[in-house]
C-alpha cells in the first residue's frame, strides 16, 4: 500500500510508521504531555493540512482504544475515525450468530483509500455504538461486485478542492465484520471526546500558521505600514490562540477524566476561538497580500483552500449557541 500514494497519504503513513517505531512523539491526551500532544497536531499541519487530518484521526483512534480498553493499534496499521453524523439513514450494526457486521454507507470517511482500520460509529438496535473494523481498502486491486461484502468508497462523492487530500468520500458497509468498542453511547460519553475536539483545534491552529506565512515574509522583506498592521494582527490573534491551547493541555492533564466536568465547555470554547482566529487570518493575509499568492504560489493556495474547508468542522453558530446554553443555563453540562 505504500507505492504511487498522494502526497498527504504518503506523509501519514510515514508519521504513523515512525510513532508505531517510537520515533516520532503521538502522547495520549491526559497523560501529562498533551501540550506536546498538540505541537506535534500543529506541526503536522503548518506542513500540510490533509496529512494532519489522516494524523489527527490515527492518533485519536490510539487514544479512543486506550480509553475504552480495545485492542490497541499495532505496526503497519494505519486507522481512521469515521464519526460523522450528517441526516439521513446513515450505517447500522446487526448482531449475528458469528458477531457484529455493519451495513449502510458511512460519509466523510478521511483516508477512505490509505486506512487499513477504522473507528467507525453505527445504529444498533440498543443504541449507537463505536466499532473497529478492518477496511480491507489498500491494496486491494481485485475488482469486487458493487454489492459484495466489505467497504468500498463511493465514487465521485468527495469532490472537494480544499482538504482533497485528506481522502474523505463516502463509504460503502456490506455485510462489514466489526468489534465493539465500549458500550452504547460510550464514544460520546468519555471525557476523550472532548479532549479530542480540542486536538482538532490544534490542527487548525498549524494551517493559520501556514497561511500566515506569506504575509510574515512580505513584511520582512520591506516595510509598509497596512501590512505591518495586518501582520501585527494576525500575529496577535495567532499568540491568543496558542496561548489558549496551551492553557487546554495543561487543564486536560490536570483532570484527565473530567471530574469537574468542565471538558465539553473547555472544547467548545477553545474551538470557537481557534474558528475566529482561522477565518481573520484568512481575511487579513488575503486583504494583505491579494490575489498573487493565491494565484502564483501554489503552497500557499492550497493551505489557504484546505483551511478555510477543514475548519468547517465547527458549525459555525449551532456550536456558539451549544456555548451559550452551557455557560447560561447548565444545558448538558460538562458535555
């Protein structure tokens, strides 16, 4: 599975082949390096955004394991998180004489062609459940009937310009062997979840870093004073943005297991800011630099395409609104 891959993917395999040898850093959320956590997230990302997605969802999938006591992720596996709830019939889970098999098609599966493994959320008939599969994706060039047993991706259904990279089209279950993770609800329910929405942040936080870079270096090849006070702004708000995930690590290690019950306000929060920030960067290097950037250099184009698609990821007013019900009236407190 390793040959002719896209850039993104090749650049998560070799992150994952690396932390599986203990040469590359991936520590768990809570265990008293998360802020190292993040780093590595934002690093990954101020590289490229797409390959910092793969990462993010390997790396949670590690720390979902370890928090729900599944079997732990071994080398030469390469896992994605395939969690997204949009409307409509979705996947199910059926408990058969031989075990749990998934069926359905399951949207926004990132690595989609890259993930040997998944985490994959699906409707039993008790409630949802987490299961880990094995995809059986790469590597596979047999061609298959269309309604045959295993997951297939859906052709045409990531038609994305920002985050094509990051491989994530719809996926199709049929008769899909699968273990269950912990019990009902219990992905949403452990105070990981949060811990991992605010690792997202982080990644976010890497591509405004990205995108920042072209009007740092226009600063500092001569003076002017409107992009001077753009790039002051933008540093400003990247420095807050730090700071605050800063400041999250250090309360997630304080409290890995969310006793005080403070995890889905803190990640709401951190990522609502870390929202704000990407979008003014956006507006602001663009505003600062204009159209040349976006139209001659190609790095810059594609980090500032994938940014303003994954940072998407927050929904905009519906979460300020979670935000606001939380800190106004308890509403699902510590959720």
């Amino acid at each position: 599975m390793h040959d002719a891959l896209p850039p993104p993917a090749e650049a998560f395999v070799r992150y994952a082949d690396a932390l599986a040898a203990g040469k590359a850093d991936g520590p768990l959320p809570g265990g008293g390096r998360t802020a190292a956590r993040f780093d590595t997230l934002a690093g990954l990302a101020r590289e490229d955004l797409c390959a910092a997605r793969l990462a993010e969802g390997h790396l949670d999938a590690v720390a979902i394991l370890a928090e729900l006591e599944g079997e732990p992720v071994r080398p030469g596996e390469y896992w994605g998180v395939w969690a997204a709830e949009p409307p409509g019939s979705g996947l199910t889970a059926t408990r058969t004489a031989d075990g749990w098999v998934l069926d359905g098609v399951k949207p926004y599966c990132s690595g989609a062609h890259t993930c040997t493994h998944a985490l994959v959320t699906a409707l039993a008939d008790d409630g949802r459940r987490l299961f880990a599969v094995r995809t059986g994706i790469p590597g596979d060039v047999r061609p298959a009937p269309a309604d045959g047993p295993g997951c297939r991706p859906v052709p045409g259904t990531w038609q994305a310009v920002g985050m094509a990279g990051s491989d994530s089209p719809d996926v199709r279950f049929t008769a899909v062997p699968a273990t269950p993770v912990g019990g009902v609800e219990a992905y949403l329910r452990r105070p990981g979840f949060h811990h991992g929405g605010v690792g997202v942040a982080a990644c976010w936080y890497g591509g405004a870093q990205a995108v920042a870079r072209v009007l740092f270096e226009r600063a500092g090849r001569r003076a002017d004073p409107f992009t001077d006070a753009h790039a002051g702004a933008v540093d400003l708000r990247l420095h807050t943005a730090g700071t605050a995930l800063a400041r999250a690590a250090e309360e997630i290690d304080a409290d890995p297991r969310d006793k005080a019950g403070t995890a889905g306000l803190r990640a709401l929060r951190v990522r609502a800011l870390l929202a704000e920030v990407c979008a003014e960067v956006l507006d602001r290097v663009g505003r600062a630099t204009g159209a040349g950037p976006l139209c001659h250099d190609e790095r810059h184009a594609r980090a500032a395409a994938d940014l303003a698609v994954y940072v998407r990821q927050h929904h905009a007013d519906r979460d300020l609104a979670a935000l606001g019900a939380l800190v106004c009236r308890g509403d699902g407190a510590g959720r």
